[in-house]
C-alpha cells in the first residue's frame, strides 16, 4: 500500500520530511561556517573559532569558558551558557566547529521548540511540523548568520504562543498555582538565551496582558469576575516573567558583583537608534530585493550599521497575514462557538499579529517609543528591528491556525 495516499499520509511523512529539508537549506551555511573568513565574522559577532578561555562569547554574556564538566553549576545550565558549552562539547567529540555546532544545536532547538509550543496550543501534528519549518528557514535566519544567536530562532513560536497560553487561562479564570506553573512552562519553552529577544518576550506578554485584560471589560462590568481574570493572568505573567529573569540571571548577578562588561559600557549614542532602528517597509519586502534596496540607500547617502535594517528580511507571508487578519476580524462568526474550538483560536491570532505589528509599529521603529527610551534612559538596546522576526512568526501562526482550522473540518 502506498503510504501516500489518503488524507492520512502526510504527517506519516511529514515527521521525517520537513526536518530533513531544513536541515538541507541550512547544509551550504553549515559548510561555509568552516571557512577562515566566517569564523572571523562569527567570532567578532559572539561565536568563537575554538573552546578556547574568553573566547567563547555569547550576546552580552562576557567570558563564557566551557567548565569542566565536574564544575557545573545550576548558573552554567540557564540556556544563555548551556547551548555555548553544549556546542563546545560537540566541536570537542567531532570534526565541527564551535560555530558549526552551535548552528545544528540552534537549528534542532528551533524546529523542536516550536513543533512542542504548538502542539501544547493544540495544533495538529502536520501544521505543527509546518509551522516548525517554516520558522527554522526563515528568511531573517539566513540574513544573520554572522550573528549566530540571532539566526537561531527559538524563542520565537513559543514565545508568541505564551500569549495563547496566557489567553486560554484567562478564559478558564482559576487562581491557582497550576496557572503560575504554566506561565513557568511556557518561558521555559522558549528557552530564552539572547538579551533582546528576553526583552521582547516580557514586553510582548505584558501588553497581550493589558490588551486582554481590557477586551474582557468590554464583555463583563462585574467586579468579581473581572478579578478572577485579572488574576489568572497576573499568574500566568509571573510565572512567565519569573524564568525570564532566571534566564538573565548570569548577567544580572554579574552586574550585581563586578559592574557592567565591557560590552554594556561601550559608547553608544541615541542616534544609533536611526540607524538600527526598524524601517517597516522591510517587513514587505522578501531577500534578496530588501540587499538592493539597502544598497540604493547607501549609494545615495543614507548611513547604514554594521546590523542594519536589511537584516531584518521581511518576507511575502507578513503582508498576506494582515489581510487575512483583516478578513478574520470582519466576518460574521457564529455566536455558539466555545472559546476551545480552533475557529476561536483564529480570530486570537489574528488579534496577536494585530498587537505585535502595533509593537514593532510603535516601539521599535526609527523615531518610535524605543528611540526615546534611547534619549531618555539608554541607548544600549539599539538594534530594535530584531522584533521583525515575532511579526513574521506572529504571521506564520495566523495562517497555521487557519490552515488548521480547515484540516479539522475536512479530516476530524
């Protein structure tokens, strides 16, 4: 019989198919990470060339020298250090490179991550596998290879999914330490080991937070109810935020005992925000147009960064997501729809992209709220077009959960 046939053959295929084609996208990245050249490139831009003492780095972490393993301790296992030693270990064992395992160890910890987040929000396992591909080639990935800890992607899909977490236990409003424990689960999920994205995750989840909390005003005015809902949330939030800050705890203790690395303290004046801030018609345009027009603006005087805004690839999916989003939040639903069906869960994505897209709108652009937080606070969170990545997950989820959505219908 020809496992191909019938509307149950493909996630008997899928399993195996989609993890191997990611990994044969990646496969002449992979390679090229062997080459003198891109070690260089890599090393200045946190992935050392070998497991060498204070060479290894990672974002803001300073010297992350791999211990001994029988000199670990619970702070060399928050993942910001783990990933770094377990590649380290890897380049040891094998003819890998640090930076060539850090990208298999990224590319696994991507495509799993999120395949769980999604199917722990009850996505079916075909559009799960989907959804994990497709963040794992995403278009952004590919344009940040020379900054491996932001090409991995991870964080992402669960990151965005925490918010239908946090969703679905203000619809049940139980206070109890079980809604405390999922919020920890799911920043657990995300496996939080880059500073900006665990910006961007307790921001994000903050204002899903607050925006919820007001759309249920506008369906209850009781004060009691209205309570159990604010509560259920704050839980699930602290829970959340708790493992963020679990997941800074190196740097935060760090600061807390020598002073901020040299990193934190290099000079960095607000006008950068100008020129890593995000530009949003990048979220329009797919590589390798967005490198032509980056390259326009340069030969036209326009001053660009070593991380500027063309490295933060939009692609075609973002803008056929808002209409869809759009088309979701037009249309006329049944009123007999339970808050479980996934028909639901399609109109809540389609109000998650609407909010990660007022946040990079709002924050992260040049001359948005992060630009004044530059003026006024500090400028050291200047590369604020990274958040380009959550609106493109926040897209990929929207179209998976309508392409969900029709599967149950067609196949229950």
């Amino acid at each position: 019989m020809n496992v191909l046939r019938g509307p149950r053959a493909a996630p008997a295929v899928l399993p195996i198919g989609l993890p191997l084609l990611a990994l044969a996208a990646w496969i002449p990245t992979l390679l090229s990470l062997g080459s003198t050249s891109i070690d260089q490139v890599a090393e200045s831009f946190g992935i050392a060339t070998a497991c060498q003492p204070g060479r290894f780095l990672l974002g803001w972490l300073g010297d992350v020298a791999p211990p001994p393993a029988a000199s670990l301790s619970w702070i060399d296992l928050v993942p910001a250090r783990a990933v770094p030693w377990l590649s380290c270990q890897l380049s040891l064992h094998s003819p890998l490179s640090p930076a060539q395992s850090f990208l298999l160890l990224g590319l696994s910890l991507t495509f799993v991550l999120a395949l769980v987040a999604c199917r722990r929000a009850r996505f079916r396992l075909d559009t799960s596998l989907v959804v994990a591909f497709v963040i794992t080639t995403a278009p952004s990935s590919f344009s940040r290879i020379g900054h491996l800890s932001l090409s991995m992607l991870w964080p992402i899909i669960p990151g965005l999914l925490a918010c239908h977490g946090l969703w679905r236990a203000m619809q049940v409003r139980r206070l109890g330490w079980s809604v405390l424990g999922a919020g920890a689960l799911a920043g657990l999920l995300c496996y939080p080991a880059q500073d900006y994205y665990i910006v961007f995750l307790i921001l994000q989840i903050l204002a899903c937070f607050g925006l919820l909390l007001f759309l249920a005003t506008t369906r209850t005015i009781e004060l009691a109810c209205l309570g159990r809902i604010a509560g259920a949330g704050a839980l699930f939030v602290v829970g959340f935020v708790a493992v963020m800050v679990w997941a800074e705890s190196p740097n935060l203790l760090g600061v807390a005992a020598a002073g901020p690395p040299g990193s934190w303290v290099m000079p960095r004046s607000p006008n950068e925000q100008f020129l890593y801030g995000l530009l949003p018609f990048t979220w329009l345009i797919p590589p390798p147009w967005i490198e032509a027009v980056n390259q326009a603006f340069v030969q036209g005087g326009v001053a660009t960064g070593t991380e500027s805004y063309w490295r933060s690839s939009g692609s075609l999916l973002i803008p056929l997501a808002w209409l869809v989003g759009l088309w979701q939040l037009a249309r006329r639903h049944p009123r007999e729809d339970s808050p479980d069906r996934q028909s639901s869960a399609v109109r809540f994505f389609a109000l998650l992209l609407g909010l990660v897209t007022f946040l990079g709108l709002f924050c992260m652009t040049m001359g948005g709220f992060g630009t004044l937080f530059a003026v006024f606070v500090s400028p050291v969170l200047r590369s604020l077009n990274r958040y380009t990545v959550f609106v493109y997950g926040a897209s990929v989820l929207l179209l998976a959960s309508l392409l969900d959505d029709s599967l149950r219908r067609r196949f229950p």
